[in-house]
C-alpha cells in the first residue's frame, strides 16, 4: 500500500530534507508545497493520505477533509494569530 504524504512549507531547505528523509521508502510518496494556491488545488483534488503543513502555506482558510491525516508543524520562529 502506497502512502501519500504531503509536506507543505515555505522552507525548501526543510522540504529537500524532509524528502531525502523518505525517498528510499518504495511505501510512501512524498508531495512537497510552497505555493498556498497549488496546495489548496492539490487538497481539494488530489488523493493524499497525510498532510503535513506549516501555518505559513495553510492557514485554515478552507477545510481539510477528515479523510487526510493533517498535522500542523512548527518551531520556536512560528507565529501564531491571537
């Protein structure tokens, strides 16, 4: 069974090694995202099992079905809105 993990941050640095982490596992995909509208398409259209995202890509504006695992990542630079 193929996993579909997508991983949606503005960080590339963070991203290429998030997909070097995965990319010998024949049992998972990696999807990667920098762009909030391509990700927002992807989401709505496309078949993902897990999507992680930075609140820089996705920000809540639309909603992630309960299908796809979602996981919000951060670290101590993250801003959050009160």
């Amino acid at each position: 069974m193929l996993i579909k993990v997508a991983v949606a941050d503005t960080n590339s640095e963070y991203l290429s090694r998030f997909v070097s982490a995965l990319e010998n596992n024949p049992a998972v995909e990696v999807l990667t995202y920098t762009d909030r509208s391509i990700l927002r398409y992807d989401v709505e259209k496309r078949k993902m099992d897990v999507l992680l995202f930075d609140p820089s890509v996705y920000s809540g504006d639309y909603e992630i079905s309960d299908r796809i695992v979602s996981v919000m990542l951060f670290d101590d630079s993250t801003e959050f809105l009160p």
